[in-house]
C-alpha cells in the first residue's frame, strides 16, 4: 500500500454476511460488502464460514483488515466502500489516467485543475466532485487537443471509429 494514502482505518467490524462497516480517520462510516470477492478467491474461502469472518480486525501493523494471514489493503477497503456507496473511488479516478496515458501534470491540463488536486484525488486526500468524473468521462470519449474544445460528444458511430 502507498504511503501516501491519506485516510486510516481505524475501527472494522464485522456485519451480515460479508458486510464490514469501517470507520475512517476522515470521520467517514462507510459499509462494504465483501462477499463477492472473497468467493472470487480460492484462497479466502475459509473467511466465507461466519465464524471466521466474524473474527475481521486491523492488521496488526495497520494500513488493513485480516482474519487470520490474509488481508485487504486499506486503500483497497476504502475505494470499494466509496464505490459500492455509489461515489467515485481514487482507484477509479488513477484507472482513468492510466488508461488514458495521462501523468499528473496532462491530467491537470485535461480537467483544466491544478496537478496538487489531481494529486489530491488520486491518493483520496480529497474527494472527487461528481463533476470531476463527468469531466474525466467526457475528456476521454472526445480526447481533445489542446487548443480546442468540442460543443458536442461525438455519436456512438464516430466513438466506436476514434477507438477501434
């Protein structure tokens, strides 16, 4: 896990059935479902009997939640957490600069933002407005160059072709 990672767990509890509900250094109480994962996954079935899953605490040396040898990163908790509450995740928001070939400093040009709140968001120190993805979304289905801006998104026919 990145040492830049801003928010800390600091308390995990276990729920239902594969839920967690976390709190966060930012005051955030956020739950997330687990299950899923831990079915993808031969080597977390054992988590999957309610016994063990019920025994989840903060990895001894922080910066996660195990049940016995196995654990999940904070930042990985954290992003799932704020994407299953329907808010965008700093994993989603690094996804996209990524596949889209972008630094801090071009993905600051991009949004027209400063490369600190780029920054800000990818590491979850800040964030990330509703209007910040739209804007990502919108960037990378029209790609536009520098000095231009378009007034319309292209078709599905032109996107298809512009990515093909």
């Amino acid at each position: 896990m990145s040492e830049y990672f801003f928010p800390k767990l600091e308390v995990v509890e276990a729920l239902a059935p594969y839920r967690l509900r976390t709190t966060w250094s930012t005051g955030e109480v956020l739950e997330v479902d687990v299950g899923e994962i831990l079915r993808n996954i031969p080597a977390l079935a054992p988590i999957l009997d309610a016994e063990v899953f019920g025994r989840v605490h903060i990895a001894e040396w922080g910066g996660g939640i195990e049940w016995f040898d196995t654990e999940f990163g904070e930042d990985n908790v954290y992003a799932w957490a704020k994407e299953q509450a329907g808010e965008v995740s700093h994993e989603m928001f690094g996804e996209w600069m990524h596949r889209n070939g972008l630094s801090l400093t071009t993905a600051a040009e991009a949004l027209g933002i400063s490369r600190r709140m780029v920054s800000y968001y990818r590491t979850a120190r800040k964030a990330i407005p509703r209007s910040i993805w739209l804007a990502c979304l919108g960037w990378e289905a029209t790609r536009p160059n520098a000095k231009t801006l378009p007034r319309t998104l292209p078709t599905a026919r032109e996107y298809a072709a512009a990515h093909a």
